[in-house]
C-alpha cells in the first residue's frame, strides 16, 4: 500500500509542477521506478488513476512508467554493477557488500502537455 502515498507526492509535484510552467493540461507524466524501489508498477497505475480526478490539470494525464535497473557500487574493490543481473554479488570479487547507487527511487523524469 505504500504506492498509494508514492501516487500521491507524484500527483502533487506534477500538479504543481504544470502550474509553476504555466500549463493548462498534462497529457503525460513519466516516471522512473527503480527495482530497488520496492514500488510494484500495476499499483501505482491504478492508484493514479484513481486519484488523478481530484486534480485539475493532471486529471486526463496517463501515466507512463520507465523501469530503472539497481545499480551497487562494491565496498570491497570498488566495482559498479548491475544488481539483480548479479544477484547481489560483486562480479569482479565476488562480495556481498555493496551500496545501492541507483534504482532505488521513484523519480518524475517528464511532464509533457499544453
């Protein structure tokens, strides 16, 4: 359920965003959902769509969602890599110990309308 206040700070950045740039209607938000994220892509589409109505420029606007991969850095050796490519596991030295660097966020990427 934590994609329903995800949907929520979403809808209010983009609404305030349109306002700010003077926009009359979004046709389209693009979001980049990060794997690491733990945000499941079928609920924030239909939490916006639920929620998009209480709005008034972004009312009509779908949602578009990019899928962003984890990215680790090793603690060990330094090395970046993909994560659930890896399944967790530093592909030069083999460790565990990592530091999430990407992937781990919802972001607004776009906002596009009239």
């Amino acid at each position: 359920m934590h994609e329903l206040s995800m949907v929520m700070r979403l809808a209010n950045t983009a609404e305030e965003t349109a306002k700010q740039n003077d926009m009359k209607k979004v046709e389209t938000i693009t979001v980049g959902v990060g794997e690491m994220s733990t945000a499941i892509g079928e609920y924030l589409r239909k939490y916006f769509n639920q929620v998009k109505g209480k709005y008034e420029r972004i009312n009509e606007a779908a949602l578009l969602l990019h899928d962003e991969k984890g990215e680790g850095l090793c603690n060990k050796c330094g090395t970046s890599f993909l994560l659930t490519e890896n399944e967790g596991v530093c592909p030069v030295c083999g460790e565990r110990d990592f530091k999430i660097t990407k992937g781990k966020s919802i972001t607004v990427l776009s906002i596009e309308g009239e």
